[in-house]
C-alpha cells in the first residue's frame, strides 16, 4: 500500500498528525494529504488523485456526511473507499453512515493497529467490488427471507457479490441475510438456474435521490462464504463463464 494517495479529513491537528504517522509508520505510504474541513478535502480531491479517504464526521463548514454525499455523487470519485472517523458508537449512527456510502467505520479513540487493519480491510473490499462484473441477460430472481419471497431485478453479479434492483419495503434491512433464486434463460442454451446462494446486504441506496416518492433501491449483496454447495458453485461458475462469452461475442461482432 506505499503507493497510495491517502487524504485525511478532520479538523483536529492532533487526530490528524497521529492518524498521519499511523498511516506513514504502518503502511509505509509517502503519499499523505491533510484537510481541517470538509471544503478543503474538496479542493484537494480535485486536483489529486486520492486513493483512500478518512474523514470525521462532525467538522466545520462542511461536515463528513455532507462530505461523503459529493463523494459518492462525483462519478470519478463515487467509488473511493471512505473510512469514517467519530467518536458515535451508536449502532443506528453507524447504520446511517454506511447507508450513506461509508466503506467502513471506526470509533474514536483508537489504536495505530485497529486503523491499519479497517484500511486494508476497505481496500480488499473496493477491490473485490469492482472485480469484474457481468451484465444479465432475461431473466428471473426472488430473494427469500424465511417464507417471503420478494421479486428482484439483478444488475450485475461476480463471484463474490451482486447488485439487485428492487422495490423497497420491511424486509430489505442492511446486514440482513437472504436467500437467491435466479434462473438466467441463455440465448440456444438452456436456462441456469441457480438456488441455495445465500448473500448479506452491506449496501442500500435509493435508484434516484431526485424522485422522492420512489421506492426503487438499489442493494449490494455479498455472497457467503463457506457455505455453497458443490452444485450452487458449479452453477455459478457456469453462468459467469457464459456470460463473458457472451460479452466477448458482442465485442468481436463490433
């Protein structure tokens, strides 16, 4: 990770100073930016190139949620891992940071090591979602929670995660369990049908902040591990394989 751009974000010189030697001493990165506020952090992120964030929440003149929001609403930048920093350890303030695009969480005060281990924890996980992706063809996909099956929409899927589109209502909850149904119907091929593919939620974020009476969400999910069976990973295997195929398909026929 020496080669990291990382910008922190907090109006406290000490916080920043000790979080800066953290980062310098544990991770070895050369590449350390500094900002008292939220504007400031703005004006750096447009002229470099940041690679990790970790930002307080309550500053002056622009605060870390208000932060998070131009972050995750600026396309080059919507997908920088975003570690917020606060002395709130209340679990619905947490819920509502990651509801508003916090990668990870970390409460103050805390130890060189616990900081080290939630940025290379964030970092894994950005990589792993933007691992390539494929695009669904026809399809149809139910997520179960108990006897309630509720109707979905995939978006896009990896081995290790996949984005549903669906109607909001109760039973999407944030770190809730769920079980997937999805059948893919395969141009010439027959169907994949794949169940028994068990995934979390870790994400929820509303289709348009523009229209406000929709119930439209988009909802991240990453898949269990350990806990497929043979068949649920040959399955899966099998429709990414076909997927990329078909994506190469239309690649070459451009």
């Amino acid at each position: 990770m020496k080669k990291l751009k990382f910008l922190i974000v907090d109006d406290s010189l000490i916080v920043r100073n000790a979080v800066h030697k953290a980062v310098k001493e544990g991770l070895g990165s050369d590449f350390i930016f500094e900002a008292a506020d939220g504007l400031e952090a703005i004006k750096i992120l447009e002229k470099e190139s940041i690679d990790i964030i970790l930002s307080d929440w309550e500053m002056p003149n622009l605060n870390g949620e208000e932060l998070i929001f131009h972050v995750r609403n600026t396309p080059e930048l919507k997908d920088l891992p975003f570690i917020m920093m606060s002395m709130h350890a209340e679990r619905d303030f947490i819920i509502t940071a990651i509801q508003n695009g916090v990668t990870n969480y970390i409460v103050k005060p805390f130890s060189p090591v616990e900081l080290e281990e939630i940025i290379r924890r964030s970092w894994k996980s950005v990589k792993q979602r933007t691992e390539k992706q494929h695009a669904l063809p026809d399809h149809q996909m139910y997520i179960k929670k108990g006897e309630k099956s509720l109707l979905a929409q995939l978006v896009d899927i990896s081995r290790t995660s996949a984005v549903i589109r669906i109607e909001y209502n109760e039973e999407i909850r944030l770190f809730e369990d769920y079980e997937i149904f999805l059948q893919v119907n395969i141009k010439q091929k027959a169907p994949i049908i794949i169940s028994r593919l068990y995934a979390r939620a870790v994400r929820i974020e509303t289709e348009s902040s523009f229209h406000p009476t929709s119930k439209t969400c988009f909802v991240r999910l990453y898949f269990a591990e350990g806990v497929r069976d043979k068949e649920t990973e040959k399955d899966l295997s099998n429709l990414l394989t076909c997927l990329k195929s078909s994506a190469e398909d239309v690649i070459k026929d451009d």
